[in-house]
C-alpha cells in the first residue's frame, strides 16, 4: 500500500495499535466496536467524515482489525488507511447496519466473546446502539467500554507535536489577517472570507468547529450564528477562531474594539481578562490538576471583581477532531482530576462577557504541556486591538 496519503509512520500507528490492545486486555476485552472518527484516524489514518452517516472499525486483541464502511466511503478508505481489511456496508432497507456489525464479528470469530462498544462519539446515534445492543443480545457479551483511546491521545507522539505546531504558526498568520480585514464599515462575510481565504493558502485544513466571529451584540455569542452585518463605529468583534493543520488543531481567541471611543469598561475587561490568561498559563505544568487550572481562572477573575463572568469552563485540550466541533475532553471546570502530563495540549480561554453592559472582551492561546513553562504555540495581543 503506498504511504504516501498517511501522515504517520506504520511504526507509530502500530505502536498505538499495541498500547490499545494492552488497555483493552486489562478491561478483559476481547475487541471494541469503534464509531469515534478520531480514533481510527489515530490508529489507521483513516480520514472521512462519512461518520456522519454510518462508519464502524473493529479492533480485536488478537491483531483484528477491519472496517466496516459504506461505499461511498471506500475511496476515502482505501487512499488513507492502513487498514487492509475493509468491508462493504451496504444501504438497503433489508441489511439494517447492526446485522452487518454481527456478521462482521461472526466472521471474525468473535460470538461469545466479551465485545465493547464506543457510546460517547457522534458516530453512534442512540438508534443504532439499542440496535446493535439487541442484534447481539446472547450471541456476544456486550460491554460500554470506557473512553480509553481517547485517553491514550491526550499525550502527543513528536510527529503529533509538530502538527500542532504547524498549525499554531498557521494560526497566528490568519489571526493577524483577519484582525486586519476588521474595522468600521467591514462586512462580517468579507471577516470570514479573510480568514477562510487565509488558511486555505497556507496549507491547512478547516477548522472543526465554526468559529464564532460576531460585532455588537453577537460579539456576546460564544457559538456561531447565522446573518451576517456590518462593523460600526464604537464597535466590538469577537473572533475566536482556529485552524488544523492534518487535522490536529490550534486556536486564539481577542476581541477587536474599533472606536474612536473606547470605553474605560472595555478596557479594564481586557486587562483582567490578561491577568487571568497569565495566572492560568503559570501554572500548567506536569502534575496540576485540570481542575486546578480552572480554581486559579475563577479565582483570578473574582479577585479582579469579575464575579458575574465567571463561566463553567475556561478551556479544554485540543488535538485532531472532525467536526462538528475541535472541542475534547477533558474540559477544564471545577474538580476535573486529570494530571497534566508532558506533550498534552490545552487551550485556555479568558471570556468576560458583560450582559448588563452589553460588552464582550477575552484573550485566548494554546499551550503544550512540557517539563518547565508551557510552550505557548498561539499568540494574541496583551495589548488592547483597537481599529479605528
């Protein structure tokens, strides 16, 4: 098979295949049904957002490993995937998906056996769970298994890193781009082609989410929304954006203030909003708690008398994610236990959002995780962006 299309070693990929099979022999499994598109692109290269519709891969511990997958996604598997056991799951009213799931496990081997199965991914409708849950109701012994592949990818290979960091310089470039296409009387749409004309020309991949671009009043919305409008004068815009590179995902986040008149509001909304993304920054080193992360941001903000913008959630990690979002556990909120280890990657947003006033303000980067102080792969402004 030409390794051309893949962007990993198959030394890699079978490490990774190997240290799967270790978790799953320590959970007794005898193989995994696999519908979270991430992960078989880990493991594989597969690359296909077919998971929207119908994708399976199973993993067996005993070397097992096959694709089930529609025919509209055989070229896709066949240009990107190592995986050179690839069978056809027709759409036919009478071939429903979970009988094809059992005849792919008959085939190997594999009634009787303890299965699990992935439930926390979009490629598993609640549908087709309750119908595979009954197709191999006594035939096998079905297991919701725990999320343990994600787990093994929040620590980065140095071809992972170098990915992540690609896409970090990519980001910077956009985001100075498009904070140039900002100022009063810019159309929003004219906005969102910058910055799409932007990584397009540099080599990467769309982002997995839609980034949130809004002024005025949407400047407050922290997920997209649709119609567009022009920049006013006194204006402010926020742009979180982020970009992939081989799909592995960096992103920033400012709001731009366009004036003449800045209001002292905003401003002092963008220096706590500083002082917290610096505070949190400090402290991600190997051993913090994820949880910790988000204490020291709450903190940071109530001690700077930012009570009310206190959010749930000031980050998360980031990695290679399909849409429809690059979000991934773990999310950075109160009590979270997960240690911080060399190699991860966090993205962490301060967002003030003042609903009284209406004004919106944040700064946001990304960091990997190393031995000493994080190394920080997206940068903002401190300073406050005003486009007059």
């Amino acid at each position: 098979m030409n390794d051309i299309n893949i962007h990993f070693t198959r030394a890699e990929f079978a490490d990774r295949q190997q240290r799967a099979r270790e978790r799953m022999a320590e959970l007794e499994l005898d193989g995994i049904l696999l519908f979270k598109f991430e992960d078989m692109y880990w493991l594989t290269g597969f690359d296909s957002d077919g998971f929207t519709i119908f994708g399976c891969m199973f993993l067996g511990i005993d070397g097992q490993l096959t694709h089930l997958a529609r025919p509209a996604d055989l070229g896709n598997a066949a240009y990107s995937s190592i995986c050179e056991d690839i069978r056809i799951a027709v759409d036919s009213q009478d071939a429903p998906r979970s009988g094809q799931i059992r005849e792919m496990l008959d085939s190997l081997g594999m009634q009787g056996k303890r299965i699990g199965i992935q439930v926390d991914t979009m490629g598993l409708t609640p549908r087709l769970f309750l119908e595979i849950q009954a197709e191999l109701d006594s035939w096998c012994e079905l297991i919701v298994a725990p999320d343990f592949i994600r787990e093994l990818r929040l620590v980065k290979s140095p071809q992972e890193l170098g990915y992540l960091r690609r896409a970090g310089e990519i980001m910077d470039k956009v985001m100075k781009q498009t904070i140039e296409a900002t100022f009063p009387g810019a159309y929003e749409g004219d906005i969102y082609a910058t910055f799409y004309d932007s990584l397009f020309r540099m080599g990467a991949d769309l982002p997995a989410h839609i980034p949130p671009l809004g002024s005025g009043k949407s400047a407050l919305n922290l997920r997209y929304t649709s119609g567009r409008k022009h920049v006013l004068n006194n204006d402010q815009v926020t742009l979180e954006l982020g970009v992939a590179y081989r799909h592995y995902h960096a992103a920033s986040m400012c709001v731009v203030l366009t004036g003449p008149d800045i209001s002292e509001r905003h401003l002092k909304m963008h220096e706590t909003s500083v002082i917290a993304l610096e505070a949190v920054q400090s402290i991600l080193r190997p051993g913090t708690t994820v949880g910790a992360i988000y204490d020291t941001y709450r903190e940071t903000l109530e001690d700077n008398g930012e009570h009310d913008a206190v959010l749930t959630v000031c980050g998360y990690t980031m990695g290679a994610t399909c849409p429809p979002t690059w979000m991934e556990q773990p999310l950075i909120f109160a009590g979270n236990p997960l240690v911080l280890e060399e190699n991860m990657s966090f993205f962490t947003h301060m967002i003030l959002n003042d609903r009284n006033s209406g004004r919106s303000m944040a700064v946001a980067e990304q960091a990997i995780i190393t031995s000493d102080a994080p190394e920080i792969i997206t940068h903002v402004p401190r300073t406050p962006i005003i486009r007059n």
